[in-house]
C-alpha cells in the first residue's frame, strides 16, 4: 500500500463509522454529554450489546472516547470539531438529496424560515428582546442549556401560551443539526400565532463556540 492509499485508508475509517443512522445518533448524543453505554442504549433504540458495538466502531475512528467509572464505561465525544462534521453533512445532504429536503419541509408544514443565528441570539439576549425554548428532554437540558431558555416537552406546545411573552419572538432549539424537534415546534407555534424561529445548530454549537451555558446542578 502506497502512503497515499494508507492515507486514505485511515480517512475511509471516519466515513465508514459515520456510516450507519444508529452511529450518528449516538454522536448527536455525546454531543449533549457524556453518559454511560445502558443511558446511550436507552436513548437511541438499542439493545446494550448493539450499542456497545457502535460506540467501539466510533472509538476505533476516534470520534469518541472512555472512561471507567467503577463498573461503568463512561462515553464523551473526542472534541468539538466532529459537531462540524455532523454540521456539514447534514448541509450537504440538504443541499444534494432532493428527499432531504422534502422531509424537513413536511416537519416544517411546508413554511419553512431562516434559522437565526447564534451570533443574532446572543445579542437579542442581551436586550431581552427574545424567549428561548429548549425541546430537549429533562436530563439533556439538566446537563446544559442557554441561560434563561424555557424546557418545553414537544408534545405540550399546545399549552405554551401561559408560559411565554407573546410580544417577543420565540426561538426554539435541540439537540442540533440532526435533532427534527425545533423544525416541528417552530410550525405548531406558527399555527398558533407566534413569531417563531429555530436556532441554527443546538446546545452543542452554542456552547462549542464558548458562549455560557446554564445547569441545573
């Protein structure tokens, strides 16, 4: 094998571990925090043993990470520069698979809006010119969420009305580029007559760029 080919090789390997939905899911999971492989099996789907084969293809591409912790194995994202990765990919697929494109405009009912930045958000709230809605589960926003978001359970957004200032825009965000929650929250609350926005990216950006973040701990 050339130098070239060994090369290539060794970059086929993060491809080949991004290669299947399950694996992804994963990262996008890591991406919040670190967790142990029976919450990360619970998580996405799958049974202990599935996961823990998925998350030795990740390591062996060193897209993750462990720990022990006693008993446990404890997993973590390697560092900040895969939330790029998954940030491209979804871009590009967006971008060259027509069907892509075709779902996110039905989770969107069709009205779809320019995400707001996270440089624009920061700077709204800084004026308290905008209300923050977090569709992530309880344990997820427990880990991190943006100072002064609202943690909303998807499936209550019908009874959003008494919990928001219906005079400034919302912006609702999740886990990230993959996560569908905020595309779906933005186009029930469009229905119900507010000013809504999702964020581009999620949590993961958001605290990857060093912007403070805000625990329950």
């Amino acid at each position: 094998m050339t130098p070239k080919l060994a090369l290539l090789e060794e970059y086929a390997l993060i491809a080949r571990a991004l290669g299947a939905p399950h694996r992804m899911m994963l990262l996008e999971q890591l991406a919040q925090g670190e967790r142990g492989v029976e919450a990360l099996a619970a998580k996405v789907g799958v049974t202990v043993a599935n996961c823990s084969q998925h998350l030795q293809q990740l390591r062996r591409a060193g897209l993750v990470t462990s720990r022990r912790a006693g008993k446990a194995v404890i997993y973590r994202m390697t560092d900040d520069k895969t939330l790029v990765l998954m940030d491209l990919l979804a871009r590009i697929a967006r971008q060259n698979l027509s069907v892509v494109d075709d779902i996110l405009q039905g989770l969107s009912n069709g009205q779809p809006s320019e995400p707001m930045t996270r440089a624009e958000l920061a700077e709204r709230l800084q004026d308290g010119s905008v209300t923050v809605l977090d569709l992530r589960p309880e344990d997820e926003f427990a880990l991190g969420h943006i100072p002064g978001a609202i943690r909303v359970d998807p499936s209550g957004l019908g009874a959003i009305a008494g919990r928001v200032d219906a005079t400034t825009e919302i912006v609702a965000y999740c886990r990230g580029p993959y996560c569908v929650y905020a595309h779906q929250a933005v186009a029930a609350l469009r229905q119900q007559g507010f000013n809504a926005r999702r964020l581009d990216g999620g949590l993961p950006e958001w605290r990857g760029e060093g912007r403070a973040i805000q625990t329950n701990a």
